[in-house]
C-alpha cells in the first residue's frame, strides 16, 4: 500500500498524505482518542487548504501573470483616459442593430395630398396635424380616466395629460411614438406609503428605495393597475431611459388612442411649454416644428426606444435653427431665456423682468422654413463640433459640462453623435441612447432631405413612411413599397 502511495506521489500532494493519515488513526484509534483527533482534523484541512490555495497563487505561469499584468496596465490606461478626456464616455456605445421590415396586418399607406405644389401641401398637412379642440378634449378624458382608474391606488395624484398634435388621425408609426404623454405626478413619499399599502401587491421595502427606484416601482404598480382596467391595452416599456415609461393603447369615447405613460417626468411639459410659447411669438415657427417631427416620424428617425433622437430634441432642433438662422435680418425666435413660461423653468434662472416678446415677423412661408432647416443641418451646421443649445440662442462649440456621445460605427470607426443640449438640464446631451446605426440613418435621412428638396418634389414623397430594410434583401437594401408597418418598430 505504502509502495502505492510513492508510485502515486506524483498525483497525491503532502497535504492529502497526511489527512490520510489521521483518517487512518481516527478509524483504529481509541474512542477518547478519536474524539480528539476529531478536534484537530478541522485545523489541519483548514491549513492544508491555505497550503494549496499558496501552491497555486506561486505557481501561476509566467505567461498568465505577464497577462494579468498587462490587463491592469490596460484598465490604468483606460482610468487615465478618462480623467483626461471627462466629456467623453469612457466606453463608446455598440454599433446597434439593424431594423428589418415585419409583416403587418395594418400597413400606413403614404399620404396625398389634394393641393398641386409644396407650399400648399404643407399647409394642408399643418390643418391635419395641428392639435384640435376635440383633440385636446379627447386628451384630457384620457387623463381624467386614468386618474379614476389609479384613485384606489393612490388617490392623492394628479394627472395630465399633453398632446404634441392631432390625436385624432393615426400615422405611420403612431403606436411607436404616440402623440399624447399622461403624466401621473405626486410626492416619492407618498409613491412609497401606497406601494407598502398596495392590497395587490405590497412593497414592504419601498421606503428604503431611492427616488429613480420608487419612481419605477410605481410606474410599474400603475401599469398593473391601468391594464387591469378595460380599455387599455399595454404595448412596450423603456425603462432604460432617463425618465422611464410605458406605452398603452387606450379605447375611449369611440378612438383607439395610443400614449405614452410616466410617472414624475418632466420632458412633456417642458415640450409643451416650447411649443406653447413657440406659436404665440411666431405662429410658424410652432408650425415648422410640428413639421420637423412629423417628417422624423415618418422617416422613421424619431423613435428614441431604438436610439434615435426623440420627438423633444428634434424640435429643440427646429427651435435653435429659428434662433440661429440667418435668412432674415431679425432672427425667427429669440433666446428661451426672453420665453415667460419656459424660463420660469429653467433652473438658475430669474424669472423677474421676462417676458414672452416677439423677435420679429417671419416673412417665410413654413414649406421654405423646413427647406432651410434642412440646408442648415446638412450643409452649414457641425454635427462634430457644435451643440444645439436654444438655450443660448446661438452658434457655439460644445460646451465643456455637455458630456459627447461617442458611437461606434459598422465598419469599426468611431463617430460623435449630435450634441443636442437639454435647456432645463444643461448638463444632459439628448443624444446618449443613440448607436453607429442610427447616427448613420439619421445622416441618410437629412441627405435624402436635401436631395428631394433640391428638386420639386411633393410633400408626399417628402414624408413618405421609412419601409425598414428586408432582412432577405440583397445587400441590406430597403424594399421598395407604398407603405410602412405601423408597428415596424416595436420589435
């Protein structure tokens, strides 16, 4: 046995040797003596696994702690980088995906119009998509039902409700991004007493949660409560974002309405307030911006849940270009800080002594606004370099406090995304979900813009709704189509 044990030594170590033994002189010993060895097996495996786990950290291969040693190096480099360069992201962001085209049993199809040339188009359009007295009413029943839905659970919340055009026509992409934002709004004291309450489905702990945790927790809770409810439907959720929400689709006085459901945001009221004010300094100002996001709707590059721009930043885009564009001798809209309502809201700002005032009557009909503003951010702003701050009213580089969004594109190069500044907090670029792929659609689409309106075009064609590429085709190549899949983007 023993010769056994010397032919093994290769395989058994001297730790195992001598567990072995005291097994052995536990097995024949004594009872009184087995009763000690018993006391002094814990410590002598305790020592024998420190021995082993010393033998295996000394005998690690030179080549493994060369490695070990250069990837620390790399994270020192990667921390240094960082320090030096604090606007920028210390990990770029993934290419992205890809959208393929899906079947869909409701397909858009591309709108027409009745008037002959672009002008007139577009002022059919504005007469279609502007928000409506029975619009706004349909809105605020939807709120009112909301708030009678969610009493038991939390009586002491308020809601609203805002829509950012007509409610009461659907359009390509309308479940994708809807045009009405219900906002349930109450104290985070009060989210964490009714969440312990809630008899469905208590949260015991939701006093110890932080104000962005409660705030989904009850996101979360209404959401139960509101598809328990007939007449509304859930469809997605993005609680990724910087102010989580749910989409649901509401049956109410006779319409399908899609919205866009949140707890304690602020965005839609913020988006509300711009384009309030917006219209009373310069009626087509408001009209180019409900313009610019209808053709990113369509177009397929306002869906902020797939990383694209949402519709709020593409109309701080319209916004600036009127503060900035040169087309006339007075500018179309002056600095936010000149808006009454909305400079009451921007942090650090005094609010005495503003008023909403007009910058001067623009001249331009909206069809040759949405002309330039194409121009503008094709051939005359830097996406690298500029910020779109309507805050500031003008041209300027980046600022410093505005973090860059760098994207990593298809073929391995990196890219800045648009640094578009959110007005009410200066510090957040409104492009930080956005990837290598939908920087490049966005590119693609302002060019495709450029190249239509170089040429007389209709307003059709123009707004004509994105078909995403055919995952079949050749080449990634988009199929040709009259239409698009409403809910193409809800994948």
């Amino acid at each position: 046995m023993l010769a056994s044990f010397k032919n093994g030594g290769r395989d058994l170590d001297t730790n195992a040797l001598v567990l072995m033994a005291v097994g052995l002189l536990i097995v024949v010993a004594p009872l009184e003596l087995g009763q000690l060895a018993f006391a002094l097996v814990g410590s002598l495996c305790y020592a024998a696994l420190q021995a082993s786990r010393k033998s295996t950290r000394s005998g690690l291969k030179p080549h493994d702690k060369l490695k070990k040693g250069k990837q620390v190096e790399a994270d020192a480099s990667k921390g240094q980088l960082t320090k030096t360069n604090s606007r920028a992201k210390p990990d770029t962001q993934s290419v992205g995906k890809q959208e393929y085209r899906q079947v869909s049993q409701q397909p858009v199809v591309a709108q027409t119009f009745k008037a002959g040339n672009l002008e007139s188009q577009v002022e059919e359009l504005l007469e279609q998509i502007s928000p409506s007295p029975e619009g706004d009413q349909l809105v605020q029943d939807i709120a009112a039902a909301i708030k009678k839905a969610l009493h038991q659970l939390i009586p002491e919340a308020e809601v609203l409700g805002f829509a950012s055009g007509d409610v009461l026509r659907g359009t390509a992409f309308a479940v994708a991004i809807p045009e009405v934002d219900i906002i349930l709004s109450a104290s985070p004291s009060v989210f964490a007493q009714r969440l312990q309450n809630n008899a469905s489905r208590p949260l015991y702990h939701a006093a110890n949660l932080d104000d962005k945790k409660l705030q989904k927790a009850m996101l979360r809770a209404c959401t139960d409560t509101l598809t328990s409810v007939p007449g509304f439907k859930f469809r997605r959720s993005a609680f990724k974002g910087m102010q989580p929400k749910v989409t649901l689709m509401v049956e109410l006085n006779g319409r399908n309405v899609p919205i866009d459901f949140s707890v304690n945001t602020t965005t839609p009221l913020h988006n509300a307030a711009l384009l309030t004010e917006c219209g009373q300094i310069e009626l087509r100002a408001k009209e180019l911006i409900l313009l610019v996001r209808r053709w990113a709707k369509d177009r397929g590059i306002s869906h902020a849940a797939k990383g694209h721009l949402s519709p709020y930043a593409w109309s701080l885009l319209a916004i600036y270009f009127l503060q900035v564009w040169d087309g006339q001798d007075q500018p179309v809209l002056p600095s936010i800080s000149s808006f009454k309502m909305s400079s009451g809201l921007l942090r650090q700002q005094h609010k005495a002594g503003r008023s909403t005032t007009s910058a001067g009557t623009c001249k331009q009909s909206v069809a040759f606004l949405f002309q330039e503003f194409i121009r503008f951010y094709t051939q005359s702003f830097d996406w690298r370099t500029e910020a779109v701050s309507v805050r500031a009213g003008k041209r300027q580089a980046t600022p410093m406090s505005l973090p860059l969004q760098i994207v990593t594109l298809e073929n391995g190069s990196v890219d800045v995304a648009p640094s578009v500044q959110d007005p009410f907090e200066t510090r957040r670029n409104l492009s930080d979900a956005m990837t290598g792929v939908t920087l490049t659609r966005l590119h693609e689409e302002l060019n495709r813009a450029q190249s239509l309106c170089s040429s007389d075009v209709s307003l059709s064609e123009l707004i004509e709704p994105w078909v995403p590429a055919d995952r079949d085709a050749l080449g990634g190549a988009a199929t040709k189509s009259g239409h698009a899949d409403e809910d193409s983007s809800d994948a």
